[in-house]
C-alpha cells in the first residue's frame, strides 16, 4: 500500500470522526434548546430529536430484554434499541469500528491522548500484568449489566421500568448530567480525562462496558487486520501506534476483542501491502475506503431501517414532557 493511499486511510476516518461529532453535538443542543423551552413553558423552537436516545445504552439494553420477551419494541425511546442493535450488527460485520470511526467519546479521547503526547513528548505505557488487570475492569462491569438486567430483569420488572416515568425522562437527567454537573462528577470526568493525558485511550481500553460488548462480538466478524509475513521488516512501527497497545508485528492475523479496526496500524506501516484490512474469504487487498464504507453503511441501514418501520420517534409528545420534566429532580431508580 502506497503513502498516499496509507495517507487516505488517515483523512477518511478522521473526517468520518469529525462529521458524526458535529452530527452528535448538534443533536445535544437541539435536544437543549427543547428542554429548555419545556421547562420555561415556550414553544419549541425544535422538535425533540430522537438521535439523543444513543445516549442511553443501558435503558437499550433493557429495552431488548423487553424486544426478546415481548418480541415487540417498547414505545417509548424506540430509536435507543434501533441504534443500539445497529451498532451491535455493525461490531459483527465489522469489528469494533464503532469505537474507532463513529464513538464521540472514542473520537474526544483520542484527541486528549494526542493532546498530552505533545505536551510530554510521548504517551505512557503501563505495566504489562497491571495492563492485563485493567483489561478486565470493562468485561466485569459489562457482565455486571448482563447478569443484572438481560438475567436479572424478570420480564414484570422490565415492563414496569420501561412503563416508569424514570424511563420516560432518562434523556432529560442525561442532558442534566452533563449541563448541571455534581462537583463529584467534574472530579471523576478530570481524573479520567488527566489519565488520558498519559495514557492511550485510557477510558476505552479498561473502563468501558458498551466497548467490551462491541469487542467480544468483533471477535466474529469476517474483517482482520492481516499481516503479510514475507513483506514484514519487523519494525514494529505497527505495535508502537496501535491505539490498543496490540503486538500487532507478531500477529499473522489480529483477532483480539481490543482491535477496534482504526486502521492506524495500517496507515503507518512504511512497507507496501504488508498490513491490510480485509475479510478472511478475500485474499487481495481491498481499496481503502471499503472499510470505512462498510462502517458507515451498516450504521445508517440500521437507523433508515428503524425510521422505515416506525420504531424511531418516541411516543412521548410535548404535553407529556410538560408534565415529567418538572418531576425529573424526584426521580431516582
């Protein structure tokens, strides 16, 4: 592969990255602008965006608990499962690129550790057993929720939380979570955010649940970072970038959980056509958009797929945010 075509690789994602930012930031102030004219008693200006609900990964999960039992999808919040299950069939076709290309906490956390590789010269490594240890937080906090909601939740008790006005307004207590922050959450976000300094993708590499979901359906998927043995230097360049800190200069095909498909690995490879993106079934190397392609595709069908079949606005209208919203500050789990 070519410098210009490893120097596409680059550009692409981070367009891809920047654009469902500015996408993801839009959607959190349209949603603002409506909260703010409900709670001061104003037409909206805006209609509530459903694109908010990405933000709530945990009532999703319920929320397919319910879809499982039911087979019917809860009304309220329907555009929560849609994204979330587009991004679960996305991790299945195409490893854990939601992390990579579409994440805006993936996106912002890259930023910072590029931030503090300036600023110190270089990113940090961690110990290799504490690396390990780490690695683990995110499986057992992703197995926490499992085992407590998908095994836990008795379908009664899934049906009553989901009926719940804590459910109805858990977009407004998200919004509040950001815009009206507790003194323990701006000490927690800074500590996070002071790791990330220093460490690559500290956050996403041992804290995060939704990626160690993501990861281990990733395992799946038909797309590999592969390794052309006869064309390797050995420089290692691969290993030194890769985002997950993954030996990838050893690996004949990179089939860990922790590989989130970014691509770096590739782009900075100085050899032509010795690390490719690709599925096991094909033997070429592709061009280098089909993966981000590919990415972008399964996440949009499943969000057209959702609008097509009536499962994106919620059944919530303006009168009744006029009458939970107020409720919001007394409502708990």
């Amino acid at each position: 592969m070519d410098r210009l075509s490893t120097t596409s690789i680059s550009v692409i994602r981070a367009i891809i990255q920047w654009c469902f930012l500015l996408w993801v930031v839009g959607i959190g102030i349209r949603f603002g602008t409506f909260v703010n004219a409900v709670e001061s008693g104003a037409t909206p200006l805006f209609s509530r965006p459903p694109g908010v609900e990405g933000f709530l990964p945990i009532g999703a999960l319920t929320s397919l608990k319910f879809w499982l039992v039911s087979g019917t999808i809860h009304p309220v919040h329907p555009a929560a499962l849609v994204i979330f299950l587009s991004i679960l069939f996305m991790s299945l076709l195409a490893r854990k690129s939601f992390c990579s290309w579409l994440c805006p906490v993936g996106t912002l956390s890259e930023m910072v550790y590029k931030l503090g590789r300036k600023l110190f010269g270089r990113n940090f490594r961690i110990w290799s057993w504490l690396d390990f240890l780490l690695r683990s937080i995110k499986y057992l906090l992703l197995l926490l929720f499992v085992v407590s909601i998908l095994l836990g939740m008795s379908a009664e008790a899934v049906v009553n939380f989901l009926d719940a006005p804590y459910w109805a307004v858990s977009d407004v207590k998200m919004l509040h979570f950001f815009t009206r922050m507790s003194v323990t959450t701006m000490v927690v976000l800074s500590i996070l955010t002071a790791l990330s300094l220093l460490y690559k993708m500290f956050w996403c590499r041992y804290l995060c649940p939704y990626g160690a979901l993501l990861g281990l359906l990733g395992v799946i998927s038909p797309f590999r970072i592969r390794r052309d043995r006869a064309g390797c230097t050995g420089c290692q360049r691969c290993s030194s970038v890769c985002p997950s800190g993954l030996t990838v200069h050893s690996s004949t095909a990179v089939s860990s959980p922790d590989c989130t498909g970014c691509l770096t690995c590739v782009s900075s490879c100085p050899e032509r056509n010795v690390l490719a993106m690709q599925p096991v079934f094909w033997k070429r190397s592709l061009p280098v958009w089909v993966f981000p392609t590919v990415v972008v595709f399964i996440f949009m069908a499943g969000i057209g797929a959702g609008m097509a079949s009536g499962h994106w606005q919620s059944s919530l209208g303006y009168a009744d945010y006029q009458r939970l919203v107020p409720l919001v500050p007394f409502l708990s789990h």
